[in-house]
C-alpha cells in the first residue's frame, strides 16, 4: 500500500506542475488532491523535494533498466528525453523553480549511470584506472546534460529522437578512442 500512496502523492505533484510552478504548490494541495491527510504525506516524505527526488529516481530506474550498454544507449537516452517531453509542462515548470537543481541532478546522475555502464562495457579488455573511467563519464555526462538543459531552456521544440540521432553521431568511435588515450 506504501507504494501506491508514494505514486498517488508523486501523480499529484504531477497534475499540479502541469498548471502551475513548483515554487507555487503546496502540500495541501497534493493531500487534498489525493484525499489524504497531510501526515500520510509526512509518513511518506519530508516535505515536496523529497517527493520530487523520490519520483525523478523511481522514473529513471524504470526507463533505463535495461538500456546502459553500448548498443543500447540511444534507446535509454531517447527513452528518457521522451518521457521529458510527454511531460513537458511538470519538466518545464520544475526547471523554472527555484529549486530546479532536482532535475539537473535527475539528468546528471541517470546521464552518468547510462553513460558509466557504457564506458566499463567497453573498456573491458583495456587496462585503464577506474578514475580515468569516471573521467571519461563525467566528460561526456556534462555534454549530454548540457545539451538537454538547452533543449528544456528551448521549450523541447526539437523531436528527441533528432537529438538523439546527432549524439549518436557524435559518439559514433569517439568514447572508444577517449578510453584508448586513458590505457596504460
């Protein structure tokens, strides 16, 4: 029951984002939404931050479960640039909060984790310091998530699957040959 609660609440939070900024909802709104009282929220959250970072974490886990390896990535990514853009208005309401760094924290770390996988899958028969490994992660994390930050700032207008495609193009050998400068 715990977790149909924590969905119900997160859904709410959702519906509310869809009209109005995140700096605007309150929990009253969320508990009179669901019909629930303001301690099952507290029972399951801190406050709405934390049902925000609970939400972006089970929504990212549930896109990429299977969609981290080299041959798999753009199917993770554009699953995740997709479920942005079909919920564009709570995307672009958080990212105009004053607390938009839980979305760039949602997009830095699952960009991280897809990209991390990625990279030890590849560099499986190359001797390279794992350092060097998150390095190479963190390199291209920041160019994925700054492109995304730039396609949210642009009201989504370019089709993720476009975006997507120009990655890919960019990535194409490119993260091989990053990992072969790294070898010793």
């Amino acid at each position: 029951m715990s977790q149909i609660t924590k969905y119900a609440l997160a859904n709410s939070l959702k519906k509310q984002l869809a009209s109005k900024p995140l700096d605007k909802i309150t929990i009253n709104d969320i508990t009179d939404d669901c019909g629930i009282n303001r301690m099952t929220f507290y029972y399951h959250f801190k406050d709405i931050y934390d049902l925000l970072e609970w939400y972006f974490l089970v929504e990212g886990e549930k896109i990429l479960k299977d969609k981290k390896s080299y041959f798999t990535w753009q199917e993770g990514f554009l699953a995740l640039l997709v479920n942005m853009k079909e919920n564009k208005s709570f995307i672009i309401n958080v990212y105009h909060s004053i607390r938009k760094e839980y979305l760039e924290n949602y997009i830095y770390n699952w960009t991280y984790s897809l990209l991390y996988d990625v990279i030890v899958e590849q560099s499986a028969t190359m001797t390279i310091k794992d350092e060097d490994k998150k390095f190479v992660a963190n390199f291209y994390k920041y160019a994925f998530a700054g492109l995304v930050f730039d396609w949210v700032k642009t009201n989504m207008r370019e089709e993720p699957e476009e975006l997507i495609n120009k990655l890919s193009t960019l990535m194409d050998k490119t993260m091989i040959h990053s990992l072969e400068n790294f070898k010793f």
